[in-house]
C-alpha cells in the first residue's frame, strides 16, 4: 500500500503534458489489447462454429434420420405380429428390411463422424442396444412368419418393446450429450466476458480521462480551478463594491 501510494504520488507530480501523454499512450495500449482478444476469441468462436457446421449438425442429421427409420421398423415389427396374412407379412417385411437399411447407412455415417472418446463410447452403445434389438426383431418376424401370432405378440409387447426402447434410450443420449455443442458454448462465454472486461476497463479509463482525474483525485487541468477562481474573484470585486 505504500509502495502504491509513493506511486501515485510520483504520477501527482509529473506535468499535465506527460500524465496526457501517459493517459494517451495507455488508452492506446489498452485498445490494441482488447483488440488482440476480441481477435483472439472471434477465432475460436469460429472455429468451433465450423466444427458443428461441418461435424455436429451433420451428425444430429444422421441421427434424426436413424430415429425415424427406428420407429418405422418397430411399428412395422408390431403389425406383423399382429396379423396372420401372409400377403401382409410380405409386405411388412420388406418395409422393415427397408427402414432397417435405411437406419444402418445413417448409422454408418454418423459412425464416420463420431470423434474418439465419448462420442465413441455412446455410439457404441447404440450399435450394440440396436443390434440386440435387430435379433429379437428376427424372432418376432419368424414367429409370425410361422402363425404363432400369440407368441409373436407377447414378444413383441416384452423383449421388442424394452429393445426398442433402450435403442431410443442410447440414441437420445448420443445427440443430447455431444461435447461439440458444450465447447462451443464455453468459447462463446469466454470470449464474451473477456471482451466485457476490456470494454468495461476502458470505458471507466475514457470517463475518468473526460473529467480530468488525477491519479490522486484532483483535477490536473487548471480550466476548471481557473473558472473557479475566476468566479470567486468577480464575486469578491461585486462584493468590494
């Protein structure tokens, strides 16, 4: 604190032309600074703006895609176990090797997008629970193929059900918690409140500059200790007389 004060002190004492000149230089210096962060942060903005453009959303896509070929297949799964045509089999499983392709190339491209780690990691539990519900669906098919509609329906309200369901459960969670979305975020605050805190230092440097403060708290410009004497003095002569 005294080391602080012997400073200012030293600053109270320069002339008005070097503190100006001091003022200017700082301001200047402060403005190329706020300058190299904003550049700084508006270059990590967007490059993590390229990254959802050209990954992320380009993924989310894929995944939509999935989902809705997903539930096409178990509502196709779900009224071929219901019915004991044969012409209707036929139909309903060509539909639902159609949408099972169909969920299995957009897959494939999600797969070639997902980064290493944990994007990997759900979608490999997603493989996996979709997999798992591709064997029970296999059943389900061949049990109504057969005209055992009964078993071919409890199966289908049990394992097809809970199958389906996980499936969905791991494909919600592969889109909602992607950490491309959470970087772009973060770099977003960051460079916002960096660009914040500049501008508010600069703005109070700016007002302290337009009144005139001294380090000390006087007024180093003698204009308005002038307009004041002035004052008082042409009160004092009206008094004198």
């Amino acid at each position: 604190m005294v080391m602080f004060n012997q400073l200012r002190g030293r600053l109270a004492g320069l002339p008005v032309s070097l503190q100006l000149y001091g003022a200017f230089a700082f301001l200047l210096l402060l403005t190329g600074v706020v300058g190299a962060l904003s550049l700084t942060a508006l270059s990590r903005v967007d490059q993590a703006a390229e990254t959802l453009s050209s990954k992320w959303l380009t993924g989310v896509g894929h995944l939509a895609q999935t989902r809705a070929a997903m539930v096409d297949t178990r509502e196709f799964e779900i009224k071929h176990s219901r019915t004991s045509d044969r012409s209707y089999h036929a139909e309903y499983e060509d539909k639902i090797e159609e949408a099972s392709r169909s969920a299995n190339e957009a897959l494939a491209a999600y797969a070639a997008l997902a980064a290493p780690g944990q994007e990997r990691e759900l979608y490999d539990q997603l493989a996996r629970s979709w997999a798992g519900y591709g064997q029970t669906q296999a059943q389900i098919v061949k049990l109504g193929r057969d005209q055992q509609q009964q078993d071919a329906a409890d199966i289908s309200d049990g394992a097809g059900s809970m199958g389906i369901d996980d499936t969905l459960g791991a494909l919600s969670r592969t889109t909602t918690t992607s950490p491309r979305a959470a970087w772009a975020r973060d770099d977003y605050r960051q460079s916002r409140w960096g660009w914040r805190v500049c501008r508010g230092r600069r703005d109070l440097f700016d007002h302290r500059l337009a009144r005139g403060d001294r380090p000390d708290g006087h007024l180093p410009l003698g204009l308005p200790r002038r307009a004041q004497c002035t004052g008082a003095g042409t009160r004092s002569r009206r008094d004198q007389r």
